[in-house]
C-alpha cells in the first residue's frame, strides 16, 4: 500500500516593510543594484528573496513609470562569503557585471575559478 504524502512543513513567511520594499526600488533605478550594505537584513538569505519578490510586484503592481528586469542572485567570493544581490539587467547587464558590483560594494574578493592547465 503507498503511502500518504506528508503534509509540507509550513513555509516561513517574510514581513518585508514598505519603506524597504520602496529604498530598494530607488536603488534598483539607480544606481542599478541593492545589496546588503544599503540594507543589512539582505545578509539574510529568506529576507533577501523575499525582498526580491516585493521589489519585483512594486515594479508589476504600483510603479507604472519604470519596468526594470528586475533579477536576484547569490554569489561566492574568496573566504568563503555568500552574498545576494538585487538588481537591474537594464542597467547591470550580466551576472558577471552584477558580481563585480556587488565585490566593489561589499569590498570583497572574487573567486577566481579558472583551471591553469598545460598540454603536453
């Protein structure tokens, strides 16, 4: 006999307030990024995504002037850090753009992932 699926562990939810939501809309116009620096609570991971989320419905739902492709990304840096970043591929137009922001503003290393090889 097959078993009954498990109800699923309720999912956390994240109050994100308005003046956040709105401070990171600014920043996502210009200068094109949100990052933990501009607000602390991005260091952790729930509330950055959910910030995510709030930015990305405030540009959907009440900002009719501006529809920016509004991204969200986590990345690796040298010791071992992770951080995430918010931003803008109008403005910021890669990934690797928004990593080296993103190094520039939090003042961290990039991990370097290239393989020296030599063929015989």
């Amino acid at each position: 006999m097959a078993d009954t699926p498990k109800e699923k562990a309720a999912t956390e939810t994240v109050d994100i307030p308005t003046e956040d939501v709105e401070k990171a809309a600014k920043l996502i116009l210009d200068p094109g990024y949100v990052t933990k620096k501009d607000l602390p609570k991005m260091a952790d991971l729930a509330w950055a995504t959910a910030l995510s989320d709030a930015v990305t419905k405030h540009f959907l739902n009440d900002d009719d002037d501006h529809d920016p492709y509004v991204y969200f990304e986590q990345f690796d840096f040298a010791g071992g850090d992770i951080d995430s970043v918010i931003f803008n591929m109008d403005i910021v137009k890669t990934r690797d753009e928004a990593l080296h922001d993103l190094a520039d503003a939090l003042d961290e290393k990039i991990v370097n992932n290239e393989v020296q090889q030599t063929t015989y």
